[in-house]
C-alpha cells in the first residue's frame, strides 16, 4: 500500500499560512495602520501568477494559497482598524489621531 502526502502537506501549510497572516495583519494595523495594504496586493498577486507557471502541485498550492491569503489580508487589514477603534485591540499610542 503506498500513501500519498500531498494533500496532507498542503493541509498543513495551508493552516500554517492562514495563522502566520492573523498576526501579521495586527501588528501591520499597529505599527503602520492601513498605509502597506497595497504591499499584500502585490505580493498577492505575485504569488497568485507564479503559482501558475510553477510544474510542482504542492508548491504550486502553497504559493496559490499564500497569495490568496495575502489578498484576503487586505480586507482583514481594513476590518482590524474597526476592532481597533471598537476598543476590541489595543491602539497604538503614537498613531491616535488616526482613530479619531
């Protein structure tokens, strides 16, 4: 009986990439608001297209779903400058009057 891996790898990284993006995204908001929102765009969409020329399934799936989260990010950027001004995070001190 031979076992395949693939799909328990990109399973994997998939979680593991998802959980790297969650405190990205909040210390990113932090330290520099909402201003690099256009960084997780082209790294996105980098990602995005060179999954595409990439022969290996799992590379392939990994970079795909490390664009699509880096994507995603910009949406969670935005929403995490609204937890931050509901009080649900801490605001960064040195960037308060951006909140007001």
């Amino acid at each position: 009986m031979e076992l395949y891996f693939t799909g328990i790898i990109i399973a994997i990284s998939c979680f593991l990439i998802i959980g790297l993006f969650h405190p990205i995204v909040i210390k990113t908001e932090y330290h520099t608001g909402t201003r690099l929102w256009w960084l997780f765009l082209v790294v996105g969409i980098a990602c995005v297209v060179a999954a595409l020329f990439v022969e290996s399934s799992i590379i392939s799936a990994i970079l795909g779903i490390f664009g699509a989260s880096a994507l995603w990010s910009i949406k969670e950027l935005f929403e995490q400058r609204d937890r931050v001004k509901k009080g649900w995070f801490p605001m960064n001190p040195k960037r308060k009057k951006e909140y007001m």
